[in-house]
C-alpha cells in the first residue's frame, strides 16, 4: 500500500519539544522498519514534508507516525499510480 503523509510541525513548540521532533524523524530515517520512503520533500521554510510511503497496511505506518504524536499536524492519504 501507497500513501502520502503530509506533516506540518506545530507551532510554537518549545526548545525541548523541537528536539524530540529533530530526533524522531532522524530516528524514522535511521530504522524505517517495514515503511518505505519512496519520495520525501521537505518545505523550503522546514516547516512541514511531504512523503510518499509504501507500507505493508496502514497499521504499520500508524505505528512508525506514533513517534510524532504531539509534535505535528499529519494527513494521511492512501495513494496509487497515476497510470
């Protein structure tokens, strides 16, 4: 399964929180598990990403987003080939 994950970081987190955030994402890259990252774009601003993800369900990306909780505003779209 294909999905687009669209994450815009909270605003005004405090110093402590912007570091939780820093190490969960260097954390997903490092050890992605079963989530493959297809394509990932961050804004210019570093504000937010867009990725495309392949997961085996959607369970399996819930579980890796956990990690982010609290900490930015996620939408999630299961997505497919345009062709």
């Amino acid at each position: 399964m294909s999905f687009l994950v669209v994450s815009h970081q909270k605003p005004n987190l405090k110093p402590d929180q912007l570091k939780a955030l820093y190490g969960a994402i260097e954390q997903f890259h490092a050890h992605p598990g079963d989530v493959v990252v297809e394509a990932d774009y961050v804004l210019a601003d570093r504000s937010g990403s867009y990725s495309v993800v392949s997961v085996p369900d959607q369970a399996t990306l819930n579980g890796a987003m956990s990690a982010f909780e609290g900490l930015v505003d996620v939408e999630v779209r299961e997505v497919m080939p345009a062709g």
